[in-house]
DNA sequence: GCCGTTTTCGGCCCGACTGTTTTCAGTCG
C-alpha cells in the first residue's frame, strides 16, 4: 500500500504516541527522543519520504533519529500508521488526553485519574469534581479538584494561541502601563513574542527592579486582569480577559540577560546551550552563568562562582558562542552554523526596497494608488508594483484586459512626474480552475510584474491544483507565484500542493516565490522560506496590502524569513528595481 | 530512544511555585 503521508502528518503520529506514553508513565528521556523527533520532522525543509525513497541518503543521517525511529518513520510513510499505536489505544482512549489540556494538571495525574476512577472525558471529570470524588485521592486535595473545575472551561477552549500582531497590541499596552513603576530599571518581553514565532501562546515578560512587590501589584492592577494564576518572591503569573497568560519575572541587574536568554528559549535552544556549559564546568541559569565549585553539584548556585549574566552577549560568550538573533534560537542548525563560523547575517526591515504585491480601490483595496506610493515612499520603499485581482475575481472587482491597460496607462502618467521612485505596472492574475490564465498573455506581456494565485477550485486535489500552478510558472510573462503553499492560519479553506514540485519548476523556469506577510495569511512560513534556500530560489517578501496600514505587515515576513536563517541575498526584493528586472528577465 | 575528541554505556538542563506533604512530587516554562 502506497499512502502519502507529510511530515506534519508523520509527526502527527508520533505525537500521538508520545501523549499516549506520557500517560503510560514511560522513561522521560525516550518521551524526550519522541518530541524530539516530531519537531525534527516539522522543520525539516525537504520531504521524510522522499529521503525514504532515496538509496543514497538515511534517515539516521538526521539528527535525532536513530535506528529505531527511522523505522518507525518508515512504516508510518507506509502504511499511514504505527503498530505501537493501536497498542497504545488498546489501552488508554484518546480522549483521556483532553484532561491534559486542563492547566496544571500533568501526565501523572491524569493517568491516576484514569486508573482510579475511569475518568477518560471532562465532562467525567466535572462530575467527579462536584461529586468531591478527586480531592479524596492520593495526592489530591480541596484546592486541587477547586484547581481542576476551573481549568475544565479552559480546557474546553480550542488551544490558545494568537497572531503575533495581536500579542504585539496587548504587550505594548502593558509595558506601556507597568513602565509607571517608580522601581523599574529594565523591562522585556521573551518568549516566543521576541523569536517573532507567527502565533504566541503566552507573554513572558521580564522586569529588572528591586522593589518586587511594586512591580507585581502593578500588574495585578491591569485592566484586563482575569485570574491571578500565582505569586511568589520572583514569579508572578495571571491570566488576561482573553484567556492570554501573562508570566512576569523580577531579576537583580546582574542577571537580566542571563534570565533574557533563559526566557527567550526556545526550550530546545537552551537545553543544548546548558548541555554545552556543562560540559565545559559551567552551569547555566536564569540567574547567570556560574563556574561550578570542586566538589559541589551546586544545587542552588551557593558556592559557585558568577561569571556572566548582565547581558545576553556576555552569556553565549561565556561558552565562546556568538549572539545569536532571537529568531534562529530554535534549535535548528544554529549551534552547528556558530561551530563553523557560518552564522548568517539576517535580512532586516531596512533591507526591503520594493513592496510587489498590493491592491487599490481598482479592485478590493481601501488607498488609491498615489495614497500607496505616498505610504511606500514614507516607509522606505524605491518601487511598489500595483497588483490589482483579475476578472476571474469578481468579488473583489477583478479587472479585465481592457481596465487593466487603463490602469497602467494612468501609471505610466504618474511615473513620468516621480522621482527616485516607480511604480509598477502589475497585475495578480488568476490561475483559473481548469488551468491557464484569465488574463490573455498580450495584455500580460505589457506589464512589469506578474503575480499568479490560486483563488477558485481549491478543493481540487493536490495533483490538479499543482499541475495548474506549474502550468503558470510555464507561463513566460508570470513573474511569482503568491500563495504557493496555500497556507491560512486558522482558516478552513487551504489547498493543498506539492511544494517540492512547484518548486523545481521554479528553479527550472527561473521564477520567485512570494511569502505574503499578511498576519492572517502568512502563507511561505520559516519552514517553506528554509525549503526555498534550499533549492536556491529567491524569495520575495510583499505585504498583500489592501490598505495603507497594511504595508506595515512587512515586518512579520521579515521575522519569518530571519527564523528560516534568510540573508538580504536569498530575499530578491531587497534588490533595487533594474537588478529584480535582470533577475525574472523583463 | 539518542548520542559519542571522556563512544557501545551511562549519561540526558534547570529552577520557581503549588499543594500535599512531614521532606517532596508534580507541573510549568
């Protein structure tokens, strides 16, 4: 049997097991090899199976996968399953990991709750809760059950996660109201916030002050304060009305960037980082980087010596490391880029000199076009293409190939009267349902810059919807293709495509692929932006913008394209107008 | 279950906070 089975879909079935495992109690390093792995999995830029389907090449060669993972990869590519999981379901039912999702209730006491009382739902824990059957049990108790009733509604909640730009709203309001603390010398927000992750789970905000009750009041006085979840000398967490989790931290100066560092992560960054300092007599934590005394396995950092901590720099160059940007401390290939002196230069905002995808009230844009160049032109930008939807669209006003050359008739005006500036004349043509284009190609031929997306039969399967859009990349007047992964966060709709061969007709016809930065519609994230560089193909960041503020997105495709390890030479916008023009041979 | 310039065994990051304990396990990040 042939299935077609995804890394995400591979990783989804060793997940499986590992949830099912940790119930069941198992070594918590293997569990740690098991999460390993599905991570592993979910970044890799380039398909299990097609490593599987090369004699060549070994899955063993990955890190983290040994013998026996790769073969339990290799019969999941097969068969669409593991035989360790139907085991595992033969004796635990997967709802029962629901009760996991409840906050502060582990592994270990939801396998006592199974074992004891049978409870595999929440609407069976709820019962027994209110029935005060969970406080009488081994190691539970009043405020544990009153803990768990609370936490069922959460639970019930699908997982919490927001778009970055919405935690970027709610951070700023709240450093905004904490920095009127008289005490506060330093303040931050780590996390997966400031490695500029697309979707945030929690803040975790980090406080220098030496007044820890000030700064810990302060916060329990915000207006969207829901439930303070803990408070301790240094540790305070609450919940915020929205459901978000706030965790703030108060440190002594000397450890700021030490702690920085620490709640930075990512968690797998820092295991590997602590691994390393300890190997070479040093011990890493919140605290700062200590030389570990003869003698003492320096449980509380007693008699250990301090050596770093007041900055982030000084951390990593306590264990000879360099810097290394937030957004690449995930545990990829970070360490092994330092080790060989190879650490890439990211690409930043300013590098960006030209915006190639964005919509006008010609079509379903809010700006004329002068107010988008008035817009670039403010933020930096030398050219912008106009990229109006094309008739196929006619939601969004789609234009046809009579208005579009009115269009570009008016451009070519404006462009005669500006200076150090130009503008595009574009179009986002539509990769009709039965393949081709809706614009006829002597009409295409006249622009400057040619994107093609797919809008209608996204139901198709994955073959057709590919073959439509390699057909497009065929296309010789086709500049990018936008949306190629056809990817939207917390959407229904997605379609789905075979990057791999998309982007081999990328690389053979010399085309660019777009990663839209439209917080909705991130769709070429770290991971495709990484598959990209891998085949050698230029990306191109634009915004989408229907708006003037929605040029402003540009920031998180370039957060994006640092995680996935781009410089400004793999992003082709970063190139002045006559150099992008060589690049697609106009 | 993975890994190795301490390599086929014996390690595997570290601390804060909570609740149930009578010295600690569980959970979280």
């Amino acid at each position: 049997m042939i299935t077609c089975m995804n890394n995400t879909q591979i990783a989804d079935v060793i997940n499986r097991v590992a949830d099912l495992l940790e119930i069941k109690g198992t070594n918590p390093f293997r569990l740690r090899a098991y999460r390993n792995v599905v991570r592993t999995l979910r970044d890799l830029p380039e398909s299990a199976e097609a490593i599987l389907a090369d004699p060549q090449r070994d899955l063993t060669d990955i890190k983290g996968i040994g013998k026996d993972l790769a073969e339990k990869i290799a019969t999941i590519a097969a068969t669409g399953t593991l035989p360790l999981l139907e085991e595992l379901l033969q004796e635990i039912p997967e709802s029962v990991l629901s009760i996991l999702r409840i906050p502060g209730l582990g592994p270990k006491k939801a396998a006592v709750l199974y074992n004891d009382l049978k409870i595999t739902t929440l609407d069976q824990l709820q019962a027994a809760c209110e029935a005060h059957q969970v406080a009488e049990l081994k190691g539970f108790g009043e405020k544990t059950e009153q803990t768990i009733l609370a936490g069922i509604p959460l639970a019930a909640r699908a997982e919490q996660r927001i778009y970055w730009a919405k935690a970027d709203e709610i951070a700023q309001v709240l450093l905004e109201h904490l920095r009127n603390c008289k005490s506060l010398q330093q303040i931050e927000v780590a996390g997966s916030y400031r490695r500029g992750r697309e979707t945030i789970g929690d803040l975790d905000l980090l406080v220098v002050s030496d007044d820890h009750d000030e700064v810990m009041d302060r916060l329990a006085d915000f207006d969207a304060v829901e439930q303070t979840i803990g408070r301790g000398d240094t540790k305070m967490s609450i919940r915020l009305a929205g459901g978000l989790q706030v965790d703030l931290r108060v440190v002594p100066a000397e450890s700021f960037g030490a702690a920085l560092q620490y709640f930075t992560g990512s968690k797998d960054h820092n295991v590997i980082l602590r691994g390393m300092a300890k190997s070479r007599g040093l011990k890493i934590n919140e605290w700062g980087v200590f030389r570990v005394a003869e003698g003492k396995d320096g449980a509380n950092g007693g008699d250990n010596e301090y050596i770093a901590g007041r900055t982030e720099e000084e951390v990593y160059a306590a264990i000879d490391l360099p810097y290394f940007p937030p957004e690449i401390r995930e545990a990829r290939q970070e360490f092994e880029w330092a080790e060989l002196g190879m650490l890439p230069e990211l690409i930043e905002l300013g590098d960006i000199r030209g915006d190639l995808h964005m919509h006008t009230t010609a079509s379903d844009g809010r700006a004329s076009t002068l107010e988008m160049i008035a817009a670039a032109r403010q933020r930096g930008l030398t050219y912008i293409a106009i990229t109006d939807h094309s008739k196929r669209v006619s939601m969004a006003n789609g234009l046809d190939g009579e208005r579009l050359l009115e269009q570009w008739a008016e451009i070519d005006e404006i462009n005669a009267g500006l200076k150090n500036f130009t503008v595009l004349k574009g179009v986002e043509v539509d990769i009709l349902e039965k393949g081709g284009l809706d614009i006829a190609d002597d009409v295409l031929a006249r622009a400057d810059w040619i994107v093609a997306s797919v809008h209608y039969g996204q139901r198709q399967s994955s073959e057709q919807i590919t073959g439509r859009i390699v057909e497009a990349i065929r296309n010789p007047h086709v500049s990018a293709i936008a949306h190629p992964t056809g990817r939207i966060i917390n959407r229904r709709e997605r379609y789905e495509v075979d990057l791999e061969a998309v982007m081999r007709a990328a690389v053979e016809h010399g085309k660019l692929l777009e990663l839209n930065a439209n917080p909705a519609r991130l769709d070429l994230d770290d991971v495709h932006c990484a598959a990209a560089k891998r085949h050698a193909i230029p990306v191109v960041i634009n915004t989408d913008a229907h708006s003037i503020a929605g040029l402003d997105v540009m920031r998180h495709g370039i957060q994006q394209a640092r995680r996935a390890g781009l410089t400004k030479a793999d992003v082709a916008n970063t190139r002045s107008w006559k150099q992008m023009r060589k690049l697609i041979g106009r």
